[in-house]
C-alpha cells in the first residue's frame, strides 16, 4: 500500500512557525512577539491565538514537537516547542515548492520570500524560473 503524501498546511503562519523552530527552540508567545518584531505582520496573519491552532495542526502532524514546560512565579505555563527531523523537511520542502512554482496569490509566495534564509542561497537561487 503506498502512502500518499500529505498536502503543504495552507496556512502561512505554520510556514513562518516552522521557520522560527529551524532557528532555536521557543514557545508560542515568543513566535508571535518575534514574528511581530520582525515586520511578518506585513505579509503574514499573525494573531496570538492562531499561533496556538497552528502549534497544534504542527504537533498532529509530527513536525514539531514540545520539549519542556515551565512556569515563572504566577505566569501561566509555557511549553517549549521544537522542529523535529520531519518537520525540517516539510519546511525545506514547502519552502522549495513556493519558490520553484511562485503562485500570484497573496500571501503566499510573500511569505515564502520573507523566510528565504531558511534555504542555503545557491538552492534559493537554483528554484528561480527565471532566465
């Protein structure tokens, strides 16, 4: 029985959280704060809620995974959640997908532009059509 591959979560937000994983591990109110700081916001949706729906849409589908959980004094508990192996690939892969095949459909082909450092340059470079 083969397995067909699921689709690409259409939701640039998980794009961008799956970016933020590749750098270092965080929890999900620093993804929104460091989305936020960094102008995302300008090509991505970014609410602090819809980061929660999407760490659970990423965890369901094995692409990240919590690694601690804490609480400082009577702050609420903060869960640290990381990329894992198949969510690396996923990110490369969606990342090569908006690139190799750029769609003119806002945001998408913005948010994979404003993520590019995720790639190596000579591969950024290698998904452009042009001639």
């Amino acid at each position: 029985m083969t397995m067909v591959a699921q689709p690409h979560p259409s939701n640039p937000l998980a794009l961008a959280v799956l970016a933020l994983l590749f750098e270092r591990p965080m929890h999900p109110y620093e993804m929104a704060a460091t989305l936020k700081q960094r102008h995302k916001d300008e090509s991505i949706k970014i609410r602090y809620g819809s980061v929660y729906t999407v760490i659970e849409l990423l965890l369901k589908r094995g692409f990240i995974k919590a690694l601690e959980t804490s609480r400082e004094g009577r702050r609420p508990e903060r869960t640290v959640y990381a990329l894992t192996p198949s969510g690396y690939d996923e990110l490369r892969a969606w990342m090569q997908d908006l690139l190799r095949d750029p769609v003119p459909e806002y945001p998408q082909f913005a948010a994979g532009l404003s993520l590019l450092p995720v790639l190596p340059p000579e591969e950024a470079v290698s998904l452009c059509s042009c001639p």
